[in-house]
C-alpha cells in the first residue's frame, strides 16, 4: 500500500477490534482453530470472524508471514497498524 488508509468499511468497527485481537497475539494468526480462539474471545460467530480475515487480507490489514514448510501466519500489517489507531489506543486488552 502506498500509506494512505483503506477506505471506510461498515465493517470497520469489527475489523478494529478483529485486528487487535490479532496483534495480541506475538505470533499473529493462521486460519482455522486460532481465528476460532479470536472469535471466541470476542464473542463473535467464528464464520462472521472468517469474513473479517478475509475483509482485512484483501484490504492489505494484515501481512503474511511465511514459517517451516507451507505454514503462512497473519499479522497486522502498516495499514491494519493505522486502521487501529484511528480508534483507540490498541496496548488496551480487547474486550469481547
């Protein structure tokens, strides 16, 4: 991206707290069990938490990073960093 913040989604209030669930988490995400532990802890279906993943992959708020083998984990990335900080203070634990 070239810095300058995505345009405003309706999901962006979930996407915010979606991304900073995931920057609480040192190694980020990988689909599957561990978006479900997100949308546990923010008590949230797990497929709406599914179509967050894939709002914030396609809009480039997250990053890839690549581990052993095929394993990709997901972090927020710039622009994940600067959509959360357009609300709030995201060192504050994420209530669900």
């Amino acid at each position: 991206m070239n810095g300058t913040p995505p345009p405003a989604s309706p999901l962006d209030p979930f996407l915010i707290r979606f991304l900073a669930a995931v920057k609480q988490r040192e190694d980020g995400v990988q689909p599957g069990a561990e978006l479900r532990a997100v949308a546990e802890a923010l008590d949230l279906p797990a497929p709406f938490v599914d179509a967050l993943f894939t709002s914030a992959r396609k809009r480039g708020l997250l990053k890839p990073a690549y581990g052993r083998g095929n394993k990709v984990r997901w972090n927020v990335s710039a622009a994940g960093e600067q959509l959360i900080g357009t609300a709030y203070d995201a060192s504050e634990p994420v209530a669900g």
